[in-house]
C-alpha cells in the first residue's frame, strides 16, 4: 500500500514537470495554428480581389468585407506577434531550469524532447543509448525537474 502512495506520488510529480516543459510545444502549437489562420485569410482576400477586380463589379458590401479580412488579418498578424514573443520567454524559462539539473544526460534528453521536439528514437540514436533508457532517464529527469519547479 505504502509503495503505491510513493508511485502516485511520483507519477504526479512527473505529470506537473511534464506540463511544465510541454508550455513550448503548445506555444509552437499556438503560433503555427495563427500562421495558418493568417494564409487562409490572406488567400482569400486574394482570390476575393482578383475575381472582383476581374468582374469590374465592386459593390460597397464587397468592399466592406475585404476591408474586414484585411483588419482581422492584421489582428491575427499582431496575435501572432505576442505569442513569438511569449514562446521566447518560455522557451528561455525552461532552458535556464533544465540547465539547473546536475546530470547531463537528464539535461540533453529533457533539452531535445521539450526544446527541440525531436521523437524518442532520435534522442536515444544521438546520444547512443537504448529507447528504454532513454525513457528511463526521461522519467529521472522529469523528478529532478519537479524539485526545481516546486523549490527555486
């Protein structure tokens, strides 16, 4: 009973560390969402413009609606802006707290998989180590991690 209590309270430390590094992931995540919300928008001012323009008919509404896209692209231009920003102060965040652990193998394992999103396999070919180990050291690092978020 007692050895389960430790194993749940381990795998909770490692699932706090784990949603503490996966802040850059879904920061990549955010900005490429925004990328492609903007090409849309733009590719169908473009499309738009071209077949009015081509038709010589401009209705005052038309206008109105490209004029719309145009400013819901630069606001979605200008949130795109912020969140690079912010993947830059999280991204350095969690780079300074990986470089606090004192074993290297924790930090190149935690540095490519959080930082670098590179997949298991890659990780555990680049640094010449078996894919358990590699996860194995993962699941180290991640405890290691949680000390530091926990008590800077």
């Amino acid at each position: 009973m007692q050895k389960n209590r430790e194993r749940i309270g381990k795998v909770t430390e490692v699932n706090k560390a784990k949603e503490y590094l996966l802040q850059v992931s879904r920061a990549e995540h955010r900005i490429k969402r925004l990328q492609e919300e903007i090409q849309t928008l733009q590719e169908l001012v473009t499309s738009t413009s071209a077949i009015s323009q081509g038709e010589r008919v401009i209705s005052s509404t038309s206008q109105d609606k490209m004029a719309d896209t145009i400013c819901t692209i630069e606001e979605k231009i200008e949130e795109w802006n912020i969140e690079v920003r912010k993947l830059v102060e999280i991204r350095a965040e969690i780079m300074t707290t990986i470089s606090k652990l004192s074993n290297e193998e924790y930090r190149g394992i935690l540095y490519k998989r959080y930082c670098q999103s590179k997949k298991w396999e890659e990780i555990a070919l680049e640094m010449g180590i078996s894919y358990r180990h590699t996860t194995r050291l993962h699941g180290l690092g991640l405890q290691e991690i949680e000390k530091i978020i926990i008590c800077p």
